[in-house]
C-alpha cells in the first residue's frame, strides 16, 4: 500500500509541474511574440522611411535618416541597431553608426544571401544566428526582411539587431518562479538566447532529443530529457511562433520535482514500517544502477561504431597506400620503357615518306597501344594521389564553358549539352588540365549511360559544407568550396553500384569497352585537390556527380596564354639545350627529338658529367634534366647549375611524381615539369614553352613596390572571417592586402610573389604558425614577420622572439605589431582609435 500511495503521488508531483511548466511557457512565449512583431513594425516602420528613396539618395540623406533611425531605437530597449544594406552587402545606413560603415562588406554572410539568393519566400523574415559584429564586436542577431523591391530587382535588406541579453534578463527574472532554464531556439537548433547564461555558451544545440521532438510535432510539445550541455535530466516544453521557424522551450530540472516528491512523502515515510523504507530504497538503487548501465551500454554502442568507422578508414588509407606504392614501384621503370617505345615510333612515323601509307599505319596502331597503356599508368597514379598537379587560381565558368564546346562536338548530336553557370561564382584553386579531362571522362561516362540519346548538364555554384556534413563524410574538411554538378537523364545506378563507383576496375561495361578507371580517377583527382566528390544516382532517374573544390582566398582567376600567342623563339629555334639523362634508350630519343626540331643538343648521362658540359658550353639555353637519377637527382643538379647560371631555363622530366619537385601532390612553385611517356609534339611544345619565359629569379631579389609607409602584406590564417575582419584594418591603413588560408598556400604566395610582412596566426592545421615563421626566416630573411594567436604561451624561445598580436585585437594592437617587426620607432606611438 506504501509503494502503491508512492507511485501515485509521485505521478501527480510529475501531472503538477508538467502544468506548471505549460502556465510558464505561455508567459515567455507571449513576450518572445510581441518583441519579434515590434521588430517587424520597426521594419515596416524603416521601409516607409526609405520608401522611393534610392540608395544614392539614401546616402544624400543619410544625416537626417540616422537621426530618424535612432530615435526609433531609443523607443525600443529590445533593439540595438538597425542597419540598411544595400544590394552589393555594404551598409548604407546604421543607426548606431555615423556615418555607417559604407566599406564593410557583409555579402558573405549567411543572413544577407539567403535573401540576396531568394532562398525564403519574399516578403518572408529570416532571423539569424548569434554573431559577433565586424563593426562592433558585441554579440548580438539580426532579423532581416527584404526591402522593397523596384522592377523585381534585389535592392538589399534591413537588418533589426537584438541583443540576446535583453531576453536573457526578461528570463532570469520570470525564471524564479521555479524554473531553471529558458531558451529562445531556431528550429535547426541555433540558440539565440539562454538562462542560465554560461562563460562559454555552444553556438546550436547539438543533434538530439530536442531536434527528433521536433519531427513528432513542429508547433508545440512536452518531453523528458538529459542535456547534452549540462548533464542535468529536465522536464522540458517548447512552443513554436507565429510565421517563424523559432521557439521558446522552458525546463524543469527532474529532480526538483524528485525533491518535492520526497518532502511530501516525509510525513508518510515517519509512520513507515522500516521494511518499506528498505524496500524503497533498494528500489532506488536498483534504478539509478539500471540507468548507469544503460548509460554505459549507450557509450560502449558509440565507441563501438566510432571503432568501426576508424577502422574503416583504415583499411581505406592501407588500399590507397598499397595501391600507390605497387604504382609507384612500377611507375618510374614503366614508363621509361614506354618512352623508348613510343618516342621511336614517333620519330620513324615523323621520318617516313608520305606516301608509305601501310607502314604508317601500321605505326600509329602501334603508338595508340602504347599510348593506351601510358594512360593506365597515369591513371592509376591519379587514384593513388601520386600525380604531379600545377593548382592555380581558375574561373570555373570559364573553364566549363570551354569544356562544354569540346562536347558538344563529341558526344555526337543525339546528346544535348547544358550549362547552368552561377552568377559571382568565387575562384577554384585547382589543376585546369587535369580537372578538364576529369569533366570529359565524366561526360563520356554519361554518354555511354544514355545508348539512347539524352541531356547532360553541367552546373556551377558556390557552397558550404558545415561541420555536419563533414563529420558524417570521410575526409571531407568543412568550409567554402566551388562545386560543378554533371547530371545525365540515364540508366542510372543501383546502391550497390554507386559505392564501388570509385574503386579502380570496377566497371559494369561488356568486356573490352572500359578499363574501370574513368571514375577513380576524378575521384583521386579531386581528393589530392582537397576537394570532395558526392554520387547521387537512381536506377532509371539518371546519375547526379557533384564535384567541390577548394575556393581560392583573395586572387582572381588568371587567363593562361594559349601556345599559339606565345613570344617568338629566339634564333629561330636553334637554342642549344642539355639532356641529362641516366636511360641510355630514353637520353637516346629525346636527343634526336630535339635535333630534328632543329636544337643543338648536348648530352650527359649523369649530373656530374652535366656540370662539366654545362661549364664548357656557355651556349646552353635549357638544361633539360630527368629527377630520378643516380648520386645526383636532378632537383640537386638544377640547384648547382643555376648556381653557376642564374639565367639557365630548366625543364624537368620524370615518370613518377613522388620525388624532389613534387610535394603533397603539388609541383614546386616555379617549376616546369613533362611527365613521360611523351610524343614528339608535347617535347617541341614543352621546350618551347620554357626556352619562351622569362628567368626564374629569387623572389626577395625584387624591390617592394610599396612606400616606406604602405606595406605589402600577407594575412595567413585558416579562419576567413578572422582574416576579414583583420584584412579591413590593415586596408584602411592604406596598406596592399592578400589573404592565404592555409601556410602551404603562403609559402606558394612567397615563392612567386614580394612582401613587406607577413602576419601569420599560430594554430593551423597542416604546419602551425611558428613553424612556418621558421621557414620564412630560412628562406625569405628580407621579410618581417608578426605572430597571430590566442595562446599564452608559444611553444619554443624563437616564437616567443616575435612580435606578438593577441586575439582579440584592436586597430592601435596592429599598428604597433606592425611597427615593432618593421623595426620603426613609433611602436608605441599612435592614437587608440575605434575598430
């Protein structure tokens, strides 16, 4: 009877709090209601402002409007700014501003291009994520609403900025009813505002109960959970608003509830028999050890498949490496062989008579076989991420347009070619050749999918995969990337199909149409790229192949100069060039390439041999030098012999990447390379190309192209928008800005490009900032150098050596960081001044 009477009262403590919890949702959920409808009058209330007005005329009045603006924010405690953006992201009016800050550029953020990109319905209010301002930096979200349009066009949109902590001082003092946490969420879990307030809140409620309650009902509900914040169990209620995706959810901690419970069973447990009492309490221990072990047995399922998915990855990474190194192990002596072969059979085609047409068949027969088999070798190399690829910044647009021509013309008639290319698409960093025989296999790919005829269309667009995305996909790093889609109206593919899409020989071709290649090698491509490439494909819909590669950071695309227009040989062609090369069969045909191509030609089997030429004949242009080589590789013979020549051109050639000039996959900056096997033709073109530019000279040879006080300045840091915000200080001191996201991107930058200084953050993925200060101490010494970073302490003597710029910083933080590694006696000097 004493158990019986227990669980009953304890259902009716758990009935009571449950309403109690709904009476105190009504009461923030009113509130939350009234300030998002202010906010949106206040809205109405600035488009009437600015109603016919354009944004010239805005600026024209900007003066009377701010003081319009801010009289409307001193009625409203609940706001903290209002800000009129334009169509290109700049402000052009802030009430908390004056003037506003017109040169700020908030067109990346995710609030302005969901409108600018009409992601929501118009006339629609979107609310943002709590962020840090880049004018002022207090934390604060914005909802934003389109403004008038004139003739359908996007004119820009008025952001209302809310102070999180308005609603979180409304909810501390409602809170002491009884509650102990309040929170105002979006529906993708994003917290706008909290009680209690924490020193280091979490941006998004991680993925959990809350979220999957979210999916049995979308306006309102109740449930029992444990926070993945805290740890605490609470009774929790949420209730969404009127028109937008957001919420109010209120909390009660369960065991203030238990506790109530207790002190109303007290009076009853005093009249207890002892044998109840012990058999309540040996209930409850039975239920906290029960919830333990379900607790561990939840953790041991997820280290389970943690294990499992590491295990995976794994044997990923041991198939890639085994696969690289049979490549590799075969890759250099292979394609040696090839080139003998298909260099003689070049020369002697080059040297029959025109009318031998029967042997000149059957030579060229005998050059697509060997062609065919160079092809494999590339191509597995391409898989195994061992190719040598020169990334340089590229217009995708431009590039796909260029493709899309070639297919047109061979796919045939019966396959119609479209092109979707994005507006203000962002710049790639990636290897244009290889990324356009990546878009023609994926074509060739779809055309055989379609024996029919059909559509194949080629997309671009600018994208962001989050952290969730990232972590759910195998190395995948999230951010910013340029990403083009092929989609064909095919047969499309089953799920079994589509996950062995990427292995090398897989193929569902009859025997002899398909080597299994085409697809893992885009898929190595991509990955030694950085880059991510996703399959989306049902049988009898057709298959969608999304392609994402890395954005370039702060340089735009540069137009190559196609052969044709480049500067005239000088002599005519008769340069004299130096082989060097250890295979006396490939030395052999490449020496009487070249002579046919009307060079002089000396030649050398070693490095050794090559130096003492090179100094007995003063008339070499070229210094055409294998890599891989006996007692002296050729990166060791460049070395010495420009040591001698400074103005000596060099050509490299290899026919296995992982060596001297090729570092993670990436040719050396200013080198040129020729991979073998190649024909005749690639030889002339290579030589050509390399006899016609310019001397590589040392970049801290060049003077600065800047004044004494406009520095030339390179901004290395993995996090864009800290980059931004310290870019748009360094701009508004008038000094010359470029950005690099990664210190293997700035040490590219250094080798072809002058700076002053060099402002580097410290963590980074890959090589951290002091090392890359290392580095450039090494290699740059005329550049100086300021360290970016949030830590205390660095982690050696010489780091600690460097002018320091401690996160956060303000605009008199950087001047004196500036002045101190420029070595200026105004390091201290200098007015603080607003950020």
């Amino acid at each position: 009877m004493f158990a019986g009477a227990s669980v009953v009262s304890y259902r009716t403590h758990v009935r009571d709090a449950e309403e109690r919890l709904l009476r105190f949702l009504d009461v923030v959920h009113e509130h939350a209601v009234k300030v998002f409808e202010t906010e949106e009058l206040a809205a109405e209330q600035v488009n009437i402002l600015l109603e016919g007005l354009g944004d010239a005329d805005i600026l024209a009045r900007e003066t009377d409007l701010n003081a319009k603006l801010k009289r409307l924010v001193a009625r409203l405690p609940q706001v903290r700014g209002i800000w009129v953006v334009d169509a290109a992201g700049h402000p052009l009016l802030a009430s908390n501003f004056k003037p506003a800050p017109h040169r700020l550029d908030l067109s990346d953020r995710g609030y302005f291009t969901i409108h600018r990109d009409r992601r929501i319905p118009p006339g629609a209010v979107f609310v943002s994520d709590v962020l840090v301002g880049r004018a002022a930096p207090d934390a604060r979200f914005f909802q934003l609403s389109r403004r008038r349009e004139r003739d359908g066009g996007f004119a820009g949109v008025t952001a209302i900025s809310i102070e999180p902590r308005y609603f979180e001082t409304f909810y501390e003092q409602a809170a002491r009813a009884g509650f102990d946490t309040v929170g105002l969420l979006r529906e993708d879990g994003a917290i706008l505002a909290q009680f209690p307030s924490r020193a280091d809140p979490p941006e998004r409620l991680p993925p959990g109960t809350f979220l999957r309650a979210l999916q049995w009902d979308s306006d309102s509900g109740t449930f029992e959970t444990t926070s993945a914040v805290d740890g605490v169990e609470r009774i929790m209620a949420y209730r969404r608003l009127p028109r937008r995706p957001i919420y109010v959810a209120v909390g009660l901690a369960q065991a203030r509830v238990i506790e109530d419970w207790r002190q109303a069973m007290l009076p009853h447990l005093a009249y207890g028999v002892p044998a109840t009492l012990a058999l309540a309490l040996l209930t409850l221990v039975a239920m906290r050890r029960a919830h333990r072990e379900s607790a561990a047995l939840a953790r041991l399922a997820n280290e389970t498949r943690r294990r499992a998915a590491i295990e995976d990855q794994l044997r990923q990474a041991q198939k890639m490496e085994a696969i690289g190194r049979l490549t590799g192990g075969i890759a250099h002596d292979f394609n040696n062989l090839l080139q003998i072969a298909i260099g003689s059979l070049d020369l002697l085609r080059r040297r029959l008579a025109d009318g031998d047409t029967r042997n000149r068949d059957l030579v060229q027969a005998a050059l697509e076989g060997m062609t065919r088999a160079a092809s494999l070798t590339q191509r597995l190399l391409a898989y195994a991420r061992r190719q040598p690829l020169e990334p340089k910044t590229v217009d995708l647009n431009r590039l796909v347009q260029g493709v899309s021509e070639l297919l047109r013309r061979t796919l045939g008639e019966t396959v119609h070619v479209e092109t979707v290319l994005a507006g203000g698409l962002w710049a790639a960093y990636v290897d244009a050749n290889q990324l356009e025989n990546a878009l023609v296999n994926l074509a060739v790919n779809a055309r055989d999918s379609m024996p029919g005829g059909g559509r194949l269309t080629i997309e671009t667009a600018n994208t962001h995969l989050d952290d969730a995305y990232a972590a759910g996909h195998q190395d995948v790093g999230s951010g910013q990337y340029v990403m083009i889609s092929i989609t064909d109206t095919g047969s499309g593919m089953t799920p079994d199909v589509a996950a062995k899409a990427f292995e090398p020989f897989f193929t569902t071709k009859p025997a002899g149409q398909g080597t299994g290649l085409g697809l893992s090698q885009v898929y190595g491509f991509v990955k030694q790229s950085g880059g991510h490439v996703k399959i989306y494909s049902e049988p009898g819909s057709g298959t969608s192949l999304k392609l994402y590669l890395p954005r370039r950071y702060g340089e735009s695309a540069s137009e190559e100069v196609p052969a044709e227009r480049l500067p005239p040989l000088a002599g005519g062609g008769h340069a004299t060039v130096l082989v060097v090369e250890d295979e006396d069969g490939v030395r052999r045909f490449v020496c009487a390439a070249l002579r046919d191509l009307g060079y002089g030609v000396v030649e050398a089997a070693g490095g050794r041999q090559a130096l003492e030429l090179l100094t007995a004949h003063p008339d070499v242009a070229l210094l055409l030098t294998d890599v891989v080589m006996p007692e002296m590789n050729g990166r060791e013979l460049v070395d010495r012999a420009q040591a001698l020549r400074p103005a000596l051109r060099v050509l490299f050639m290899t026919g296995y990447t992982r060596n001297a000039i090729v570092h993670n996959g990436v040719l050396d900056p200013q080198t040129r390379l020729i991979s073998k096997p190649f024909t005749l033709s690639q030889l002339a073109t290579k030589v050509q190309e390399a006899l016609a530019a310019e001397p590589d000279l040392p970049p801290t040879a060049a003077p600065s192209r800047n004044g004494p006080d406009k520095l030339r300045i390179l901004v290395v840091d993995d996090e864009p928008l800290v980059a931004l915000g310290l870019v748009d200080l360094l701009e508004e001191q008038g000094h010359s800005v470029v950005e690099a996201s990664s210190a293997k991107e700035a040490v590219e930058r250094l080798s072809t490009e002058v700076y002053d200084l060099v402002i580097t953050d410290h963590t980074m993925p890959g090589m951290t900032g002091s090392e890359l200060a290392r580095l450039i101490r090494k290699s740059w010494p005329n550049v100086s150098i300021v360290l970016s970073t949030g830590h205390v302490e660095l982690p050696d003597d010489a780091a600690n050596e460097l002018p320091r710029l401690d996160k956060p910083y303000r605009l008199e933080q950087v001047r004196q960081a500036i002045a101190a590694a420029m070595g200026r006696a105004d390091a201290g000097s200098g007015e603080p001044q607003p950020d």
